[in-house]
C-alpha cells in the first residue's frame, strides 16, 4: 500500500472504533459522555503511539510528544461528539 492508503485505513479504523466505543454506548446519554470516552480513547491511543515513538526513535522530542497526545486526545474527543450528534439526528 502507498502511504495514502495505510493512513485511509487507519482512520477508517479508528473511526469505527471511535463509534462503537464512544458513540453508541452513550447514544441515551448527554453527548458529554461521548466527548468524555473519546477523550479516553483518545489520550490511550495517542498515548500507546507517542510513548512509543519516544522510546525508540531518535529526536522524537519530549514536546512533540505532549503536544501530538495531547492533540489527539482532543480531536478524538471532538471527533466522539461529532459523531454523537450526528447519530442523534440520524435516529431522529
């Protein structure tokens, strides 16, 4: 696969994961809920990922670490609430 193709599945992936465990467990709660375990998804996925570039890449700084798993913690969060409301009104 070219590098378009591994990062098409990787999102596609991640999305889906995002949805089944983010999303439609709290399809009957407050979108906070999503928002928060996207967040949690977010922050151990991006964690397992940017730990690891750490420990074994050379000049994967310190800083660029906190801010990529910082950042994916985030877009996983909004990511999560997104996909909530528009699973709201899609069942609507």
């Amino acid at each position: 696969f070219g590098d378009v193709y591994k990062r098409l599945v990787f999102y596609l992936m991640y999305g889906s994961v995002t949805f089944v465990l983010a999303i439609v467990p709290n399809r009957e709660k407050p979108w906070t809920y999503a928002a928060i375990d996207g967040a949690l998804l977010g922050l151990a996925s991006y964690g397992a990922y940017n730990l690891t570039c750490y420990s074994i890449i050379e000049g994967f700084s310190l800083k660029i670490m906190l801010i990529d798993w910082a950042w994916g913690t985030f877009l996983t969060s909004c990511s999560a609430t997104a996909g909530w409301f528009g699973f709201q009104a899609l069942r609507k």
